[in-house]
C-alpha cells in the first residue's frame, strides 16, 4: 500500500490547498452525504471530496474508490499515490473515462491539450501541477501513461469494489463505459481448460480426474455444451456416468442430450441404466426413448431437449447457471456482484410499471426466488431479505403472500431486525383472517401451519434471548394462538418448541 503523497498532503497546508483547488481533491469535502458500503463487506474510508459532491475512499487494500453524486462508482487508482497522481496530471480526468489506451497516443493527447487548454483561460494549471507534485513528491507522467493507469484501475471495481446504498442495498453504476467480460467467460475457463485436456491427454490419468471431480465434471460439461465436437462421444460417456452419482443435475441431463445428439442407438442402454440411478432421476430423464426404439428417435429426443432448454450460446444461458457455478469455485464477489445487478433491475422494472402511465402487467417473480436463495447460499442475508421482500410484495394470492412473508420474517430474525420481524408476522397473521381468498383454507392442517407455529415461537424466543420481555409475551399468546388452530401432525409437531418457548419467556417472573 503507498499513500505517502496522502499523509505530505495531510500534513502540508499548502499542498491541501492547491489539491482542493484547481484540482478537486479536498481534504475538507470528506463527508459523502449517504451511507455507503462495499458489496464485499471490506472497510471503506472517505479521504476527500470535490466540489461536485463526490468522494474519494481508500479501500482496504489501498485502492481509491471515487463516487459521484450521481451514482456512479469506479476505482481510480491502486493506491492514494497513484490516485494522486491521475487527479493531479489529469485534472480533467472525469472528461476521460471513456479513454483507453486502445484509443493511441494521439487520441489521447489531442483529448486532454483541448480540455486543458480551456483551464489554462482560468488558472496557470502547469505550474500549479508542477508545485503540487513536488509538494508531494509525485513522478511527471506523460497524459497517455495516466489514462492507462486509469483505465487498469477502473477495470478493477468489479467484483470486489462494487459500492451499495447502504440502506436500500440498490448498487451504485460504473463510471466508465467500457465493457467487461461475460460472466461466462471466467466461470468456463477451469471447464474449457479440461475439455482440451480430455481431448489431448492420457486416457487413464485425465478422463478419471476429471470425472471423479464433481466440479471439474459439472464445468466440464458446460463447456462441451458450448464447443461440441463429434469425437467428444467417449468421453461424454465417461462423464455421465459419473455425474449420475450425484443423481438428477442440469449438467446430467446436459451429458444425456449431449450423448444423445450424437444419435447411437447403442447408447440407450447407457442412459437408461444412469435414469434408473434413482428417483429424481428417472422423474428427470422420464422423457427418453425406450430401450427399443433407434438412434434417430434418440437424436430427435436429445434435439428437443437441447432447443428448450440448453443450446450453444452461453449468453443465452440463466444467469443463475454461472452464478451458481461462479460461486462453487469460490468466485464469490463475482457471483454476488451479477445476483445485486440482476435484483437492482428487477426492481427498476418494478418501479417503472407502478409509474403512472407503466405498462399494466405482471411481473415474473420467478428470479425472485431464485435471487433469495442465492444470496442466501452467498451468506448475503442483507440481499437476500431485499429480494424477499419485493417478491412478498408482488404476490397474487393468500397462500403465497404467506409463504413469501415468512421467508421474510425469518431473514428479518436472522438479522437480528425482530421488531420488523415482528411487523412482518402480524402482516402475515392477518392474511390468514381475510376470508376472500380461499387458497388458505387448510393451511392449519398442513406443513405450512407447522411452519408459520415455529417461526412465531422462534421469534418469541429471539425476543426473550434480546431482553425484551413485553414483546415477548405478545408474540407467545399470538403463537399460541396459531397452534391452538393447528390439527394433525401439524400441531404434535410444534407443541415440544411451543412449551420450551414459554419457559423461557416465564423466566423473565
């Protein structure tokens, strides 16, 4: 980490003066006006601002993390030095962003003398740069070097220095334009690495690595999705079986039609003994041909499959494909970065149809679910909750407005949040009185009333373990409530919490 530049400046009142202004880095303006954060849960700590309202953070590692008033976000520099250094010989360096070393020299160098041309009508920039930078002991770059480090250093913010609204969670924009890989792209390159290995290499030692590897298989596979070859037969074969012993996958059903497209009859007999591993997988592979039928039918088959539901174009994949896989292999700041992008524009889309005047219909909350579950398997309850929440508030019937709250509240509790964990279970008992919608009607018989019993007498716990003792009780004569309309199983079930909860609430005398 090298900030020497930044503990001169701090400590020279000169320098922080002509780094105020002309060059809008103000230690003064240190205050950014929201709450912020990183996705990533890293340290952030504003250092400066400008005078347009954005701020300058030095992150963990030292990198410096710029933020406009506007929304955007993007590291400027690896270190307070190097920031120093771009602020400084580039004083027009937000006109910028949209430079890349690709541009050339003289792209560059014709950009930056036509802005600082008009600065010069205004301040004597070169010497008021060159002062600066001895002040602070900082090399002269060439424009041209700057815009390269500035451009490295924007490519950096995602993953790991994406910057949320610390309240709602929502991300805040890049502030560059340039364009990043797909998320594919990282997430393939241990499978497309193995496929070439597969195809090139020692039979016994490879083919086997791979194939007992559970990971390396699944990311294996995906690449033969998107890079098929007619020599891939045999191996195809030899990952199926072993993906079938983590019984029904998407990447089974993939190695099944990717095997089957090749049309061999004599493959049958291979994907039928992989259906029948177990259940889930004879429910999954129910649609194969029979063992009589012809290598034509097997193709026709594997062709369906392939047009509804895989393909061979990996960005017509589900983001959670690579999200899930991103996450396996331990890109977590990646994964999570593409699930927030995905629920902010969920959202917007959201708000755009309630405006007056938005298109009148519905909106797929399918990924909703999804996006719990995921941040949820991230350890992001934060974002899990968000995405609850906006899916309990889209939902259409009784049955799934209390499905979807309950989920809440136990996110809510999870987050030590009980007082709206409390709110969100009172939202969810009144849905269980309103009569219009019957969808409800045996919801005391069956899992779901077992499952709204023990989140009340959980909570209620939780209220108790946090001192609060009048809520508490509250919530308990509410739990005991929804127990005494339980029946069956449903009501054995929850009785043993429901007694070990009011002991520990009549330990408070």
């Amino acid at each position: 980490m090298t900030d020497h530049a930044l503990r001169l400046l701090r400590q020279s009142r000169a320098a922080a003066e002509l780094a105020a202004f002309p060059f809008e880095f103000d230690l003064d303006r240190a205050d950014h006006g929201e709450e912020v954060r990183l996705a990533s849960g890293e340290p952030l700590t504003p250092v400066a601002g400008d005078g347009a309202g954005g701020t300058y953070f030095v992150c963990a590692d030292g990198s410096v993390l710029y933020a406009d008033s506007e929304g955007s976000a993007g590291i400027i520099g690896s270190s307070a030095d190097e920031a120093l250094e771009t602020v400084i010989g580039l004083p027009g360096w937000h006109d910028y962003l949209d430079l890349s070393p690709a541009e050339g020299p003289e792209k560059i160098l014709a950009r930056v003398a036509e802005a600082e041309e008009e600065m010069r009508a205004d301040y004597d920039i070169d010497a008021e740069r060159a002062e600066l930078r001895a002040l602070l002991r900082l090399p002269e770059r060439s424009p041209v070097e700057l815009i390269g480090m500035l451009h490295t250093a924007l490519l950096r913010t995602e993953p790991d220095f994406l910057l949320l609204n610390a309240e709602d969670g929502g991300a805040y924009a890049r502030l560059d334009p340039h364009p990043r890989p797909p998320l594919w792209e990282p997430v393939l390159a241990r499978g497309r690495a193995d496929l070439a290995a597969l195809r090139t290499g020692d039979r016994s030692a490879v083919w086997d690595a791979v194939a007992r590897d559970p990971l390396r298989r699944r990311l294996t596979l995906r690449a033969a999705q998107f890079d098929r070859a007619n020599s891939d037969l045999g191996l195809l074969r030899h990952l199926v079986r072993y993906e079938a012993e983590a019984s029904m996958t998407d990447e089974l059903r993939l190695g099944a039609v990717l095997v089957g497209l090749h049309g061999r009859a004599e493959d049958l007999p291979l994907l039928h003994e992989v259906r029948d591993t177990d259940f889930d997988t004879a429910c999954g592979l129910s649609e194969l041909p029979g063992p009589g039928d012809t290598g034509a039918e097997l193709r026709r088959w594997a062709l369906e499959t392939d047009a509804s539901m895989f393909g061979t174009d990996p960005a017509d994949e589900p983001a959670f494909t690579w999200t899930e896989l991103a996450r396996d292999q331990g890109m977590t700041e990646l994964a999570r970065v593409t699930l927030i992008r995905l629920l902010d524009e969920i959202e917007l889309a959201q708000h755009l149809l309630r405006r007056p005047g938005g298109t009148p219909k519905a909106l797929d909350t399918s990924p909703l679910r999804a996006l719990t579950r995921g941040f949820e398997e991230l350890g992001d309850r934060f974002q899990a909750l968000r995405a609850q929440r906006l899916l309990a508030a889209l939902q259409d019937t009784a049955w799934a407005r209390v499905s979807a709250r309950l989920t809440q509240a136990r996110l809510e509790r999870e987050l030590g949040l009980l007082a709206q964990a409390v709110a969100t279970l009172a939202a969810l008992r009144a849905v269980l009185t309103d009569p219009r919608d019957t969808s409800l009607r045996l919801w005391h018989a069956v899992n779901l009333g077992r499952f709204i019993a023990e989140e009340h007498y959980t909570l209620t716990r939780a209220l108790a373990d946090a001192d609060l003792p009048e809520e508490a009780r509250a919530l308990l004569a509410a739990s005991d409530a929804i127990l005494g309309e339980l029946s069956g199983h449903a009501a054995t079930s929850v009785r043993e919490l429901a007694e070990d909860t009011a002991e520990r609430v009549r330990d408070f005398g």
